[in-house]
C-alpha cells in the first residue's frame, strides 16, 4: 500500500514522517527504510530505522527513485516500511508523473508486502484526482 502525506511547505510533513517512521521501528518485525534528499534527519529518526541519503547515490527523478525503491525490496525481503521525504525534491517531474509513479509504486508494494509513504509537498487539489484516496493531508 501507498499513501501519499501532503501538505504546504512547513505544514509538519517531515515531523509527521519522524513520527511515523519511529513508531514503524517499534512494532515492525523487519527493517524500516527512510529515503531522504540530505542528511537532515540524521539525528530525528531512531538508529534502528535506515537512514538513505539520495545524493550519496545520485538517485534523480521518478524512474530512478522507483529503481532504487525495488531494489531495497530485491534486496531485503523483509522491508516492512519504507518513508520517502521530499518526494519533489528527489524526483524534479513533481505533479507531471506523480501518479504514474504512484500506480508502479503500488504494484511493488503489493509484491513486496512494504508499506511505502511519499511525503509530497502540494495541496490535494493540485494532485491529479486519481491520487485522491491515498493522500492524508497535514
């Protein structure tokens, strides 16, 4: 499953993906993945979760963050969560291939049995309306 966290910049998307992705460690029997655009959530996010810096991989735009997503699935079956932060500034395509990404991420998760959430700077009548029943707004 897929759920997009949308919200205006400084509307506590990220506070809410801390959150989130520090309760996911505390009840997931598996790995808990966070990817983010930097390295600022070094010190919010517990040690046992993995923190992924996209830069240290050059991972630009919607295909390559889709790649890198299926291969943290490839190669750990058991992701029970992954948190993606920034989701625009990783992927500059923003809204344009938003919800084709979405519909491929979905198909993975299926597959793959994690939970993936897409922090997404927008507000839900900017999102194309397919989008709709997987956002939760801040």
């Amino acid at each position: 499953m897929v759920t997009l966290i949308i919200g205006k910049k400084g509307s506590g998307k990220t506070k809410k993906l801390i959150q989130l992705a520090n309760e996911a460690v505390a009840k997931s029997s598996g790995n808990v993945v966070v990817i983010e655009k930097g390295a600022g959530l070094t010190y919010d996010v517990t040690h046992k979760a993995r923190l992924i810096d996209t830069d240290v991989y050059g991972i630009k735009g919607y295909d390559m963050l889709l790649g890198f997503i299926s291969g943290i699935c490839a190669g750990n079956y058991d992701v029970t969560d992954i948190f993606v932060d920034s989701t625009f500034k990783i992927a500059p395509e923003a809204i344009d291939g938003i919800e084709a990404f979405v519909t491929k991420l979905n198909a993975l998760s299926d597959e793959s049995d994690a939970h993936i959430t897409l922090l997404v700077s927008s507000a839900e009548g900017e999102l194309p309306s397919g989008l709709k029943a997987v956002c939760e707004e801040i």
